[in-house]
C-alpha cells in the first residue's frame, strides 16, 4: 500500500480530462454568478432602504445604477426601474433643499 495519492486525470484519455475540466469550469462561474447576485441583492436593498442624505451619497447610488444598467438588457428589469425612481426621487429633493 502506497501513502501517495493516485492521480485519476493522467489515467483518462484527453477528451475525458477536456470535459472534466470544462465541468470544474462551468460549476465555478454557476458558483461565482450566484456569490455576485446575492452581493447585488444586497448593495441594492441598501440603495432603496433610506432616501440619500447628501449629492456624494446619489452619486454613488447614480453611479451603481448606470453600471448596473450598463450590464443588462435594454430597459432592465422592474428592480432597476425602481431604482431609476429612487435615484431621480433623491436628486429632486436634494435640488429643492437649502444649501447645508
């Protein structure tokens, strides 16, 4: 008996090893797109939790908004319309307020 692993890979020929390969690949960025929707769920229940208090704070929500729908499909979806309204909702009032 051997204490030294056996190495399954080198034993498949190179079209196994291939799709081997691209099922470790496949299920890690399935991994990584469900870390990064459940990253954006989050920063956006942030956004829309409480009306920016500053221009700083709706520039950095107008800045995640236009990024965001940089990366989807035309028009978005009704989560960035909201966001849309929220943004523009800041902005209006901040515009209305007295200088601090």
């Amino acid at each position: 008996m051997s204490d030294k692993p056996i190495e399954l890979d080198s034993h498949r020929g190179m079209a196994a090893q291939h799709e081997t390969e691209l099922r470790r690949l496949v299920s890690e960025v399935e991994a990584n797109e469900a870390a990064l929707r459940t990253r954006q769920e989050e920063i956006e229940r942030r956004l829309l939790a409480l009306p920016a208090e500053s221009w700083p704070q709706a520039a950095d929500k107008a800045r995640y908004l236009l990024g965001r729908y940089a990366a989807t499909a035309a028009g978005g979806d009704a989560r960035t319309r909201q966001m849309i309204a929220a943004v523009i909702d800041d902005f209006e009032r901040l515009a209305a307020a007295p200088p601090a």
